[in-house]
C-alpha cells in the first residue's frame, strides 16, 4: 500500500533533493519522481516552484527552532544566546543551502519572527532595555541562524573573483583582503566557524559593556 502523501512528506523529501544534489535540481517534476508520483499531484499541496521553496524555507527553520529550543547552557544570557547561535549553524551547515533559500524568499517564515521573538525575550529578562535589544537584533542580523550575510562573493570559481582583479588598481586593500583571507569556508566565501564564532563573541562582548 502506497504511503499517503503528505505536504510534510513533500517537503521532506524536497529537503533531500537540496542536501543530495542541491537546491537548483529542486523542481517539482524531479520531487514527484522521488516520491514516486506526478508532478501535478504535488499541486495538491504546493501551488508551484514558489510555494515549494517557500514550503522549504518553514521546514528549515522547524530545524533550527527544534535545535534552539533544546539548548541548555549554564551561565547567563551570553552563553545562552552563544549555544542557540550556534546550535543553528549546525543545522546550517548540514543544509548548505539554507542561507540562498532563505535570503530568497519575499515572506519570511513565521518561525524566525517567534525565534527573535525569544532572542529579545532573553535580553529584556537579562536587564537590557529594548532600546539595545532593538539595535542587538541589527547587529546580529542573520547570525541567530546560523550564517552572516556577505556584502559581496568574491570566488575564484565564478566572475567575482575575476571582477576584483581586473579593478586591483582601483581597489587595492579590498582585493589584497580578499587574496589573504579566501580560504576553505562552510559557508558564504569567507564564513569560516572560526570567524562565526569571533564575530559572534564580538558581538555579546559589545552588548554586555552596552548593558
């Protein structure tokens, strides 16, 4: 008997696709293969391509509400906020396409409204004023989820790498930066652990002295 389909189902095995073969071979006719269906029952559940990522984009951050929402850490609001940032990365990072799919999408998923929700939660009961909370959510920015945000992507693999050097002259310290610090990342061009993490405890030391 055929398991019943489901728009959870749907959205699992989308998920499966992404992390097996990338987001960019995620459509619908290449999930309803994976499901063993055509396509156009999928309709049933999603609309279309946007409904999908949109469907992939809430199933994500379930991921990493389920993973914050477990964090225990023993000390004060620093340490917590620490252990949930990146609790999140892990879950980042065994999606390594969650940060495109997220910055994608013209609605943001309910679930991060409730996890920032909880980030402020945390720093009022802590003694901050929501003045600061207000410019610690800025400044976090998409940290709490486990990634920061490139201004720019400057990769030997594609033309942003070949558009700085043909500018070198013109911008001399932005590419030199970028010719000593390109590395082998996790994620984004230069979004190294050990760069999340500093910028992460830069961050909470700066929110503490605010305080």
């Amino acid at each position: 008997m055929r398991k019943a389909l489901t728009r959870d189902r749907v959205l699992q095995a989308a998920v499966t696709i992404a992390d097996r073969d990338g987001i960019a071979a995620l459509t619908m006719r290449r999930l309803g293969a994976e499901l063993g269906v055509e396509a156009m029952s999928l309709y049933h559940h999603l609309r279309g391509k946007d409904a999908l990522l949109d469907g992939v984009a809430e199933t994500l951050v379930g991921e990493i509400l389920e993973a914050v929402e477990q964090v225990v850490a023993d000390g004060d609001w620093r340490a917590l906020l620490r252990a949930r940032f990146l609790a999140a990365r892990e879950i980042m990072l065994r999606h390594r396409w969650g940060p495109g799919v997220l910055n994608s999408r013209a609605d943001v998923p309910f679930g991060v409204l409730r996890y920032y929700d909880s980030i402020i939660g945390v720093m009022i009961g802590a003694g901050f004023s929501y003045r600061i909370a207000h410019r610690a959510v800025h400044a976090f920015g998409s940290m709490p989820l486990g990634f920061v945000q490139e201004a720019f992507s400057p990769s030997a693999d594609d033309t942003g790498g070949d558009d700085l050097a043909a500018v070198a002259d013109l911008l001399p310290n932005l590419v030199a930066m970028v010719a000593s610090e390109a590395h082998e990342a996790e994620l984004g061009w230069c979004d190294s652990q050990v760069e999340f993490e500093f910028t992460l405890d830069l961050l909470l030391d700066g929110l503490d002295r605010a305080r």
